[in-house]
C-alpha cells in the first residue's frame, strides 16, 4: 500500500466513522421522531442494494449470466419489507425470506426452460440466487437486528471489525505462515489468530457496557459469541476474495478511493449478522 492510499485511509476511515457513529446516535435517542433501528436500518438497506450492484458488477464483468432486474427487484422488496414488522417477537418476520427468494427462483426457472436460454438457465438461476443469499439476506437480518435491538447491532461490528484490525496489525508484525494462499495471498495463520484475540477480547468486554440489561450474556457466552462472530467475519472475508478473485477484480468496485468497494466494507458482516441474529432472539 503506497503513502497516498495510506493518507486518503487515514481521512476516509474516520470521516466514515464518524458519520455512522453520528447515524448511530440520532437513532438511539430517537431525535428524528423515528422508531429506534430505523436510520440505521435505512444505511443498511443502501448498503444492500449498492452490495448487489457490485455483485452483479463484477459476475457480469466476468461473463456469468445474472439476472440483473430480477435480482434488484427481490432485493428491494424484501430489504424494504423489514420496515413492515415489529421483530420483538420473530415469526411474520421471517416469511419475506422464504416468499422473496420463492418469487425470485420461479421465473428464472421457467426461463431457462426456453430453449434460447438451456446453455446458461442453470447459470443463471445459481448466479442469481448466490448474489441474493449472499447480500440481501445477511443485510434483512442486519435490519432486523437494528429494529430489534440496537446497540446489539453495533455490537455486531465493533466485534467483527476489531477482529479485522486486529488481524491487520498481527499479519504485517508477526504473519509467516500463509492461510489459504490460492484465494487471499496476504493473509497469514497468525493474522488469522490475532484476529480471533480480538474479537474475543471485544465481545468480553462489550458486553456489559453495550448489551447490559437488553441481552443477557455470561462471560463464557461472550466468549463463545466472539469466537462465533469471527469464524463468520473471517469466513465472509475469504469467501468474497474468492469471488473477486474468480471474477477477475482487484476491488468490488472504486466506490470510497483506496478502501474499495461496499461489498469489500460489508463482507466480514454478512455471515456474522447471520450468525448472530438467532442468538439474539434466542437470549432476548
């Protein structure tokens, strides 16, 4: 990385900060006359959407068959469906998942059915639905999450992404030993170790201050949630350098200069708010 990217890293990522922290905040204490989790929702579900554009992006760029308007349509409607539900008691809530991805497969099945579209009908149907899966269902949990419970969301992110920096810092002191070398070549075992500490050391101690009196957790809880979360941080990682790595892209897309794209801010997110949802409704 050269001294320019480090430079325009070291603006952008506060600027960054500091405005979802701003989001984060006017959300809580509910300044804008909104229910809570509805800004913050609202970020998520641009995330969202802006997510699929680069996924579509980049598999189209690379010659797979995508369903472009089929797959903004389902990821609209079922993002936009989260605004529609209480998710204090979790039943209703889950039926745009199935109902979205039902409405999303039927046609793509019947198109592929035409004999113009045999040779990639298949293709299709699978692209489609991974981009579908892979982005807006982690990012309607996401949104659930913040309309359940907030500050759990920002739990969430403070764990996974202190797990990110903390295995950044580990890999450049102390990385030797190559991790999985034919999909992300920069990433060592001990980065992956130290990125494992710190998420650990995170949701320990987070816990209490973020989470105290809204969601119940023991030390061994947190514990066992911080390991959790970073398998699903790290998992989410490699699986979209697997993705830009067999599209053929260095970066999602050029969105924010020397950061990438919003599928390369949001990927260490996407298992881990699906991992997590459960276990919050379970323990609240």
């Amino acid at each position: 990385m050269g001294r320019s990217d480090l430079a325009t890293r070291a603006i952008l990522a506060p600027t960054m900060l500091a405005a979802i922290g701003g989001i984060y905040w006017l959300d809580l204490r509910g300044t804008v006359g909104l229910r809570e989790g509805t800004l913050s929702a609202a970020l998520l579900l641009l995330l969202g959407v802006a997510g699929t554009h680069e996924y579509v992006a980049m598999m189209r760029g690379a010659g797979f068959a995508v369903a472009r308007g089929l797959l903004f349509a389902a990821t609209v409607l079922l993002l936009g469906s989260a605004f529609c539900f209480g998710w204090h008691v979790v039943d209703h809530e889950l039926y745009p998942l199935v109902a979205s991805t039902l409405l999303l497969l039927f046609p793509l099945a019947l198109k592929s059915l035409r004999r113009d579209d045999m040779p990639k009908g298949l293709e299709m149907q699978g692209a489609t639905l991974l981009g579908f899966t892979f982005v807006a269902w982690p990012m309607f949990l996401a949104m659930g999450t913040c309309l359940r419970c907030l500050p759990s969301a920002l739990y969430v992110v403070l764990v996974c992404k202190g797990g990110d920096i903390g295995g950044y810092c580990v890999g450049r002191l102390l990385g030797r030993t190559k991790l999985i070398p034919h999909v992300s070549p920069g990433k060592t075992i001990e980065g992956a170790l130290g990125s494992l500490g710190a998420s650990v050391l995170l949701a320990a101690t987070l816990a209490d201050p973020l989470l105290g009196g809204l969601v119940p957790m023991s030390l061994p809880v947190s514990l066992a949630v911080g390991v959790m979360l970073n398998i699903t941080t790290q998992t989410g990682d490699l699986i979209e350098s697997l993705l830009k790595r067999r599209c053929g892209a260095k970066d999602s897309s050029r969105l924010v200069p020397a950061h990438g794209g919003v599928l390369d801010l949001i990927d260490s997110l996407l298992f881990s708010f699906c991992a997590w949802f459960p276990v919050l409704v379970s323990l609240t």
